[in-house]
C-alpha cells in the first residue's frame, strides 16, 4: 500500500465528522479509492466490513433487502461475513455505491443510528446517474481522491530528495545545472509514469516503460469502454481521446465538434458534462476579467481540457502505434524527444494544481490592431491577488503573454511565474522556476 494524503483527511474525518457524516471517496477509476478505503480502516478501526457492490454475492445482497430495521441489518451483515462489529469501533464500507442507490439513501439512517462509522466510494460520473427516485444524503463528507502527486510518487520510489526540493525552493537562489538537470529528470521520471497507482507499481516492481505503458493503455481502455456504459455512441471516447491533440495545436479553447466531427448538440453538451464528472479530465476555465474574483468572471463554454493524470496523457500522446517503444520513454527522460511538447508540461502543472483542490483558469485577450491574441496558460487566485504562470518545455526569452499581462493587470498580480525545465532565476519582474518547485509556490498562497 502507497502512502497517500488522502489518509490526512479521512483521520480528520474520523475525528471530528464521523458521528455524523459518512466520508465519500470520489474519484476516478484505478486512483486507489477502494485501497485508501481498507488500508484506512485496518489501520484506524478495531474492525470493519468491505461491501463490494462490483463484485457480491446474492446471499450478502439479500441483507440489504430490508435495512429500515437496523439493528437486524446489523446482525445479518456481521452473520453473512462473519465479522464481529464494535460500537464506535468499525467501521462499515460501502464499495462502488453507485450500483446500489437505494443503499446510498438509507446512508441518512445509518449515520443517524450512531453506532458505526461510514465509509462510500464511487465514480462521481455513475453516482450522479444513479440518483433517480432516491434522496441523496446530504450526510455525506467528500473527500476527492486523485492520481498520486508528484510528493507521492517520490514517496513511493523510496525517493527521500522532496524535502530538499522545498528547501531548495525557500533558498530562492540557483540550484546549479547539474543538480537541475538532475531533478528534472526526477520529474520526467514522473510525467513517463504518471500517478496511476498501478502504473506506480509496475515501475516500483522494475518494469521497462513499454510494460509500465502496456498498464497505463488499459486504464485508458477502460475508461472508453466506461463511456461506452453511459452513451452508447462512443462521442464521449471521442471527446477524451481528441484532448491531446487539440492541445498539440494551440487552440484558445476545447471544441466539442473537433472531437465529434459535427455540429455541437445539446446532447454533446450533456456528454460534455458526464466527461467532467468522470473525474478522468480537468478543466482549466477562460476567465473574462481577472480583476475580479476567478471563479466569478470563468466563462463556462470556453475552457481546455487536460487528462487527470500526466502518466496516461503521455502514453495518449504517442497513441497512434499499438504500443510506446522504450525508445520514446528514453528520449522523453533524456530530454530529446524532437517535438515541441509544450502542452505535455501544461498537463502536467494543470494536475499539480488540482491536486491541492483548487480550480485551474487561464486567460485569453486581443493583441491591439491584431487578429492574434495573447494567452496567460494558468491563473491562480492568491487571496485578492493573482500568480500568472506561464508553462515552457524548453529554455526560452520569449514570454510575451505574462509580461502583457502582468503590465495591464499590475495591480491584481502578487508575481508572476515562468515554468520550465531552467534553473531558478529572474529576468526583470518576472520568476524563473522550474517545474518541480510548482508545488511549492502553491503551499506558500
């Protein structure tokens, strides 16, 4: 079992909502969600009950046939598994419960009972489906789930440099070339493998890449073949599948019909919709007015789409053959990968920033007396103020957009960042990071 951070939260739960809340595990498939669930509840609880309502035998269904009655619920459930409950010791785990709704309603009973706590994991895209003719609890605390950051994959390698990276950061002061070219190919190292736990292991097990992508390409299998459960047509493959691509060509937004092949629809607009709620892409909003408050000023039908997790979004990019030949993953970590893979590094800061549960925005405007336009790749509220972050693959003196921005926008910006793989340092106002110390200008907002 990976140490993750979603542990902190569900102690946090367990200490101060568990009375009256049950925790809900949202995320999307393969992030570990189940894992977290009974790791947690080995290590915290002097017992507990793992429903799987995937994969449940009809002898264990028919308990919840008649859950009104709770303490012969509880007696059939600890009969039927042959697990002995503790008041306020156990702890009871519902897996998948989005298959059985009427089980999630009854969550409002249960937790008002008192007598164990409650643990729920689901895919939020199946969760909201399967709501009709139930009343959704309003007794649950959410708590996402996401790939593992780049703090835990270094965790889980055995890799003991993060703390250094922090520290590094507070120095504010260059790191040295070799010692930079070092982290970043740390970093790399992450955006080959990505934060899928069972990408994770398979690296952590001593598998070459093109295995390690043999595991990420079932992952992204299996979302397809899970979209094809929600809209039989395929569209909401086709809009997943297109996100690559139609960030290779620098467009200012994510166009449904580039994906589809046809005319936007009301119904793409709902499969839109399901896409986000999948949890499996992440959305970074057009913002129309950064002198306001981000999430006031975000325009809902402009924004560009990124994958949940670095790792798949690589294996996507070199989709087109069966499967990614080890030489691509050595290029890739050597840094020698020909194409201008720009969009790769925005995947991954996008990620970082939505791992530490906040919401991505970028912004877009005219250049004067031009059809061309300027665009800030990230914006992040930094309380009343905003750190623009401009996101590079390569070393670079041009950055136009940030330094337009930072100029029209002087008194709503805090600093303003430039990501790369280049050591630290300062060209006029702006900062020079690379991209490993994301993380950490984050922390200090």
């Amino acid at each position: 079992m990976f140490r993750r951070k979603v542990f902190e939260e569900l102690t946090d739960w367990k200490n101060n909502y568990a009375p009256k809340y049950a925790a809900l595990l949202e995320g999307a498939r393969r992030v570990g969600k189940s894992t977290i669930a009974e790791e947690f509840a080995k290590a915290n609880y002097r017992s507990y009950i793992k429903i799987d309502f995937a994969n449940i035998t009809q002898e264990l269904l028919d308990v919840f046939t008649d859950i009104a009655n709770h303490k012969m619920f509880f007696l059939r459930l600890q009969a039927v598994t042959n697990v002995t409950l503790y008041r306020r010791e156990s702890v009871i785990i519902f897996d998948e419960i989005q298959r059985q709704p009427l089980v999630r309603q009854a969550i409002k009973y249960l937790v008002a009972d008192g007598t164990y706590d409650y643990i729920e994991t689901g895919s939020l895209i199946s969760i909201k489906k399967n709501v009709k003719d139930i009343v959704i609890p309003s007794e649950e605390h959410k708590i996402p789930v996401y790939p593992m950051d780049y703090e835990e994959f270094m965790w889980a390698i055995g890799n003991d440099t993060y703390p250094l990276l922090r520290d590094l950061y507070k120095m504010g002061t260059e790191v040295g070339n070799g010692t930079n070219r070092k982290l970043m190919r740390d970093f790399r190292i992450y955006m080959a493998v990505g934060g899928m736990p069972q990408s994770v292991e398979a690296y952590v097990s001593g598998k070459n890449f093109s295995e390690i992508d043999r595991v990420k390409r079932d992952i992204i299998e299996l979302y397809i073949d899970d979209f094809k459960k929600i809209d039989s047509s395929g569209i909401i493959g086709k809009m997943y599948e297109s996100i690559p691509s139609q960030l290779a060509t620098n467009k200012k937004k994510y166009v449904i019909a580039k994906a589809t092949g046809k005319r936007k629809t009301n119904k793409d607009v709902e499969r839109m919709s399901d896409l986000l709620d999948s949890k499996t892409v992440i959305a970074c909003y057009n913002t129309y007015n950064p002198s306001i408050a981000l999430a006031q000023s975000k325009d809902e039908d402009t924004f560009k789409l990124y994958l949940s997790d670095i790792g798949l979004f690589t294996t996507m990019i070199f989709n087109a053959s069966p499967k990614t030949d080890e030489s691509i993953y050595s290029k890739l970590l050597g840094d020698k990968l020909p194409a201008d893979l720009g969009y790769l590094y925005e995947n991954a800061v996008a990620q970082m920033i939505t791992a530490t549960n906040r919401a991505a925005y970028y912004h877009t405007w005219k250049k004067e007396n031009s059809t061309h336009y300027y665009e800030v790749d990230f914006l992040i509220q930094d309380k009343t103020k905003l750190l623009p972050l401009e996101v590079k693959s390569s070393v670079t003196k041009r950055h136009e957009s940030i330094d337009s921005f930072c100029k029209k926008y002087s008194k709503y910006v805090s600093q303003a960042v430039l990501l790369s793989q280049k050591d630290v340092g300062k060209d006029n106002n702006l900062h020079l990071k690379p991209i490993y110390m994301l993380p950490f200008i984050i922390e200090e907002l």
